[in-house]
C-alpha cells in the first residue's frame, strides 16, 4: 500500500481527478437514475461528470506544460487548474455547484496542501457554495458538503492529511443518507439527493488518491430515513417550474454580479452563480430565456450560452426513442442553429477547446435514438469521437462514425441525410458526399510558423486548403479569392461561405462576384457561423 503523503501535492490533486472522473464515468448512470431534485431531467450524473472531466482536462494541462522538464507543477497551478476547469465546463445546476466547491477549496489549498489548510478548505468550500446559490435547500448537495466540512474540523489537532478526508467523507455519507427526511421530494421518491450522491463520490475519490484504498462507490440504497422535520423544502409534483435552463459563462467586473443575481433571481428560480475574478459562470432556471441572457449582456460579456427546453428533455426521456438522429459538432452557435433545423443534436466546439468525449456521449444520449451518426467535423477530434461511438454502441446504440474533417463536410453530409432508407445506404450517401467536398479555412497566424507555402509571420492571413497552408496573404478578402480559384481550377459545382462573427456581409458579396466571374456554372450559398475560431470556412462540391 503507498504512503499517505503529508500534504496534498500536485500530483495527488492529478490523481483525485483521474480518479473522480473514473468514478462519475461509472456511476453517472445510477446518479442520473435518482436526479429529482430540482428538476426530474436525470442528468446529474452526466453534469457532474462533465464538469470534473474539464477540471482533469486543465490539470493535465498544466502537467503537459511541464513534460519537457524534470519537474512537477507547483501544487498551487494544479489546484487552480482544478478550479478553473471546472469553472469553465460545469455543467447543470450540480456541475455548478461543484465547480463552486472546488474553487473554494482551491484557494485555500493554493497555500499548502497540509492537514490544517485542508480542512479550512472544505469549510470554505461549503459555504462559498451556499453563498453562491440564491436560495439554500436543506437536503442538498450543499447540506452534505456542510456536514463533510464539520466532521473535517472536529479533527483539529490530527496532522495526517488521510484523517482529515477520511472524516470528510464518512460525514458526508452520513448526511446522505439523512436527505430524503429533509426534502420531501427525496422522501415520496424514496432516493437520496442526486448532486449530494455525487459529492460523495468525488470525496471518495480523494481519499483514495491521499490513503491508496478504494472506497464504495455505488450509489446508497434508499435508506431508512427520518419522518419529515423542520421547514423543509418541498416541491409540488405536479409543478414542472420553469421552461428552460440557462447556463452561461460571463466576463463581467464583481461588482455587476450583485445586480445580475438580483435581475436573474426574479425571473426564475434554481440561480447559482459561481467564480470571480472577471470570469463567472451562471446558471438559472427561467421561463423567458432571453431576458435571461440579456441580463448577463447587462453585466458583461456572456458566451457559451446553453438553453435547454425542460418540457422536451421530460418528453424525450418518456418516449420511446426515434429509429435515427444526427449528432454533429459544430464550430460556432450559427451553424449550431443550421443544423438543429436541419433535425441534427449539436455540440459547439468553442474556438480552442474541443469537446470531450464524455460531451459527445451526452449528446447521443440526448438525441434518443437506435441508430446514430456521429459528425465529428474536425481531424483533431477523430480519436476523441470514436471513443465516444464505442462508449454509445456499449449502451446499445447503433452508431455510425463518419470522418468529416471540417463543418462544410458535414453540412454536405446533413444534406443528403434520409432516415427513410436503411442505415447502412444512409452512412454511405453521408459519407460519400462528406468526402466530395473539399474545405479551406482563412485565419489569422497567432505566430511566426513554417507552413507548407513559407514562413508565415504573426497576423499574417492563411489560407488553408484541405487542412495544409496553401497561401499566406495580408488581408481577408484577398487571400479569399486565391483560395477560391485555387480550389475550383479542379472544378466544382457549389460553393459554401460559413462567415465568422465579425467578418462583414459585402465579404460574402464580393466573393460571390468573383466567383461568379471567374466560374460558370458556379452556385454560392452563404451562413453564418457566429462565433467560431477562423473567420471564414469554404466549401466545394
């Protein structure tokens, strides 16, 4: 058995997300099972996995970082990676509060790692969580956080770092178990709480990464809990709340945040809003969407806006599952829209930060189908997608992995898409007309770099053809019209424009012209991609 070390390091901060993560992958499905509270959409173990899987993603960052030397990150980088990646990829109002938890708990343990600073961190974690949720609920994630932090402190005067986790964690399971006789919706479901369950499982993980010795992980039999006391919160059954989740990220200074809380806790219920620093994220759930979104504008600069429809997640988890479904990534929220007309399930890949695999699974799931086809609309995602297919197949989804390599090839794929014929002569007309179409990107070099056309220098505009540097231009427009006759001097029928957030209309006009120009016969259709990593990404068919 390893050694208890005297402090929690960097590489046992690395090990307790590694091993969280495995444990959420595990038991996800049985958490998601007992998720009633505060909606019934069964997607809190998934949220919770998402969100720790962000925060190991960040971790292994920063020990990348530090592949070319002998030496490990310092214990505080990797605890505010932890935090950080949390932050950005929570997800739900569970991942929310987790990600709360592991903020407070990081800027304690940024300092040391010792026994003392570890329980002032789950002290500080527990109640910068409550401070972050408008109303606290007795019987909560945040009731069993409360309770690890109290059992923690009653071990003052222990040095071992194992001690301390170990009582985190017993008194965790203790108040677990204690939930349903303080929620009543807990009670009539005969379940713990969800996001509580979770907690306890990221706990136990700790104290396997800091003692070497696993703990149970399976999720709690419904106890044999206490009659409802006290002022408990309830929660009409018949009562659906809200229409819609919204989470986002927001840029925004402190001292907006108060007046957002405020503007966001009268128009819905559910509000958590964590972070600091400049960077928030905020989760709430409202009827009117828009105003939602709007107050963040208010405040700052919110993106990575996800709205979910309560009303369709409670009818696509009752009914019973379509014959077929799409899934395709997509590189801004424009395309985003495109495709989900087009009858597609979308996952945006935000400008440098790819998703997961777990974020593919989700969106399988989530789509509610027999039979599956994955658009992966990226190279770099190849592996990362066919993990996420093996993982689908494993639940009993017939998934099909086509390896479009740019958005243009699967929006050509979504086009010929007809789930009338049988899946195999589907996944072959997607893919064929995928592999028909030849896709370029003008971006913007964030570098000086050998390319395949020269040594491009920083701010220089690439024009990328097919995934290699053919032209290196000064401006947008021009560089444009280069890649353009280049690619139809082989000849073409159609011509896609997907235009990034900022990039104008008349570039699309001008184009169009040339095109129209220089090519007979040549049609254009135009989208916009919102916000996406190049400014524009062609298409020939």
């Amino acid at each position: 058995m390893p050694q208890s070390p005297d402090d929690l390091d960097a590489v046992a901060v690395r090990t307790w997300c590694s091993l969280a993560l495995e444990a959420l992958g595990r038991e996800r499905t049985a958490i998601d099972a007992i998720n009633v509270y505060p909606v019934a959409d069964g997607d809190t173990g998934t949220n919770l996995y998402l969100t720790v899987e962000s925060a190991a993603a960040a971790v292994e960052a920063v020990f990348a970082a530090h592949e070319t030397g002998s030496t490990v990150p310092a214990p505080a980088d990797a605890v505010r990676a932890m935090a950080h990646g949390a932050l950005i990829g929570a997800r739900g109002n569970s991942g929310t509060i987790l990600a709360q938890l592991l903020r407070g708990m990081a800027s304690v343990l940024s300092e040391s790692g010792d026994a003392h600073h570890l329980r002032t961190a789950l002290t500080e974690a527990a109640a910068a969580a409550r401070l972050a949720v408008a109303h606290p609920v007795e019987g909560t994630v945040l009731t069993v956080a409360t309770a690890a932090a109290e059992a923690a402190a009653a071990t003052e005067g222990s040095t071992g770092i194992e001690a301390v986790v170990e009582a985190a964690y017993e008194g965790a399971r203790t108040a677990l178990a204690a939930t349903p006789g303080q929620l009543a919706v807990l009670g009539r479901a005969g379940v713990v709480d969800a996001g509580g369950q979770g907690l306890v499982t990221v706990l136990g993980a700790l104290l396997e990464a800091v003692g070497g010795r696993a703990r149970e992980r399976a999720v709690l039999p419904a106890p044999e809990y206490l009659p409802l006391t006290g002022d408990c919160a309830d929660t009409d059954p018949d009562d659906d709340g809200p229409a819609f989740e919204i989470i986002y990220l927001l840029e925004a200074p402190d001292d907006a945040v108060a007046r957002l809380r405020s503007r966001l806790d009268a128009l819905g219920d559910s509000l958590v809003v964590v972070g600091g620093d400049g960077l928030w994220n905020v989760h709430v759930h409202a009827d009117d969407a828009g105003a939602a979104v709007e107050a963040g504008v208010e405040a700052g600069r919110p993106y990575r806006i996800r709205i979910t429809h309560f009303a369709a997640d409670r009818v696509r988890a009752h009914r019973d599952p379509v014959q077929r479904a799409v899934v395709v990534v997509v590189p801004g929220d424009g395309l985003a829209g495109l495709c989900t007309e087009a009858g597609a399930t979308t996952v945006l890949a935000r400008p440098g930060e790819p998703p997961a695999s777990g974020e593919l699974v989700d969106a399988i799931r989530r789509a509610h189908a027999r039979e599956v086809v994955l658009l992966p609309n990226d190279a770099l995602l190849r592996h990362t997608a066919a993990a996420a297919a093996e993982q689908a197949r494993a639940e009993g989804v017939r998934v099909a992995l086509v390896p479009t390599r740019a958005a243009v090839q699967g929006i050509a794929a979504l086009a010929v898409h007809e789930p009338g014929r049988s899946f195999d002569e589907d996944v072959v007309a997607m893919t064929s007309a995928a592999g028909a179409t030849r896709y370029a990107e003008v971006a913007v070099a964030e570098h000086q770099s050998w390319t395949m056309a020269g040594i491009c220098q920083a701010g220089d505009i690439l024009g990328m053809i097919d995934g290699d540097v053919a032209v290196i231009g000064e401006d947008v427009p021009g560089t444009a019209r280069t890649v353009l006759d280049r690619m139809l001097s082989a000849g073409g029928e159609l011509v896609t424009l997907i235009l990034g957030e900022d990039v104008p209309d008349a570039l699309a006009d001008e184009l169009g012209a040339h095109i129209r120009e220089g090519h007979l016969a040549v049609d254009t259709v135009v989208y916009r991609g919102g916000r996406q990593a190049a400014p524009l990404l062609i298409g020939v068919e």
